[in-house]
C-alpha cells in the first residue's frame, strides 16, 4: 500500500480526470467545472461575495473574477451591492434552471467512478476527506 503522501497526487489525478470528462458537458451549458462549481456554491450559500466564493473553493481571486464576469454575461448570476465594499452574488432565474443540470453532471461522474470501483457513496474515505476540505475551507474563510 502507498503511503497517505501519494494522498495529494491520487486526489490531483481525480480531479484531472474529472475536468477531462466533464469538460465537454459543461461546456454545452457555457461553463467549465471550475465556472459550475461557482455556481453550485452560490447556489449553496446564500449572500456569499466574490470574495468568499474563491476562499470556500480555494482558487484565485483573479480566476474567480474571470469566472464570475463570464456568468454574469451569460445571464447565470447577478451582482448587487453588499456591506462596505463588497459584492452580493445571485443567481438568476436563468441560473437556477442550471443549477440541476451541473450538478446532475457532476453526480452522474463521480456515481459513475463508484460503480466502476465498487466503492459505495458512504464509504468511511467520503467523510473522512470531507473532514480535511471542511478544516482547509474553515482556516481560509477566516
């Protein structure tokens, strides 16, 4: 067995792969998987900022930005003003209906993986990776 440090580089091939394979179906819809995971988090959490929205994904403000301004083009999310100087994101009418279907995508992918492996969806690993991204996503929002 491989030690816990391939860990890193088992979760990067996943993620890989799942862009890979999910790419072509998001962008049917306008997206990427880095753009639907916007979304889904704003779907999640209600008057989240831009801000907010790379520290809960950890991703780069600037990517987060691009991603944003794309789906706000697309009639997806809009802005409005927040506390201070920060931005409320919301989805649209438009991003709503959206919301089912990216997240059907991503579902179908990683149910998809587990059938092929025979891992079952309440496998102790699933909660237990949760743990580690629920700490990582609490240290940034602070």
């Amino acid at each position: 067995m491989k030690d816990i440090g391939y860990l890193a580089q088992d979760i990067s091939i996943l993620h890989r792969q799942y862009y890979k394979d999910t790419g072509e179906l998001f962008k049917k819809h306008q997206l990427n998987p880095t753009a639907a995971c916007i979304l889904l988090t704003i779907n999640d959490n209600s008057f989240i900022n831009q801000n907010q929205v790379a520290k809960s994904l950890v991703i780069d403000k600037g990517l987060a930005t691009r991603e944003i301004k794309k789906m706000e083009s697309l009639g997806y999310l809009t802005k409005t003003a927040g506390t201070g100087k920060s931005i409320i994101l919301t989805l649209t009418s438009t991003g709503k209906k959206i919301v089912p279907v990216i997240s059907n995508i991503r579902k179908q992918w990683w149910e998809n993986r587990f059938a092929e492996t025979g891992i079952k969806p309440d496998s102790p690993l699933i909660s237990a990776i949760q743990t580690v991204v629920d700490s990582i996503v609490t240290e940034s929002l602070e």
